[in-house]
C-alpha cells in the first residue's frame, strides 16, 4: 500500500467518524459493535510462567522424532 492510498484511507475514515458522530442511532450501533469487538475472549496461547513450563516438560517426556542434521529436518519436512 503506497502513502498516497493509505492517506486516502486515512481520510475516509474520519469522514466517516464523522458522519456516524452527528447521528445518534449510528453512535449507539457503533458503541454495541465496539463493545463486542473488545469482548474479553479465551486465547488458549496466554498462560502463566508455570503453565507454560510444565507444557515444556509435558512435551519432552513425550517421544518424537530426532534428527541429526538440519538437511534430514528439512527432508522429513518437505515430505509432509
């Protein structure tokens, strides 16, 4: 995206915020999609200190494959 296009955006969105903040009814829609969009959701990705080291040690236990080069990782990779 160039900045001539990103400033053309730039500027249609406050055009935008603007028409929607002379309308009541569109200032009310817009605060319930807000308030959906900011929702506190479940990211199973966040997690504390401990968690994220027992994962570790979860994991090594369990048995995978091993490689003794980066060029058979590469290989076995590439075959998936």
């Amino acid at each position: 995206m160039t900045a001539v296009q990103l400033n053309a955006m730039n500027t249609e969105l406050w055009q935008s915020i603007g028409a929607i903040a002379d309308s009541e009814p569109l200032m009310k829609r817009l605060t319930r999609y807000a308030k959906k969009l900011v929702k506190e959701k479940h990211d199973p990705t966040l997690m504390t200190k401990e968690e994220f080291f027992a994962k570790i040690e979860r994991a090594e236990e369990q048995p995978g494959k091993r490689f003794a080069t980066v060029e058979e990782l590469d290989k076995y990779i590439r075959s998936l």
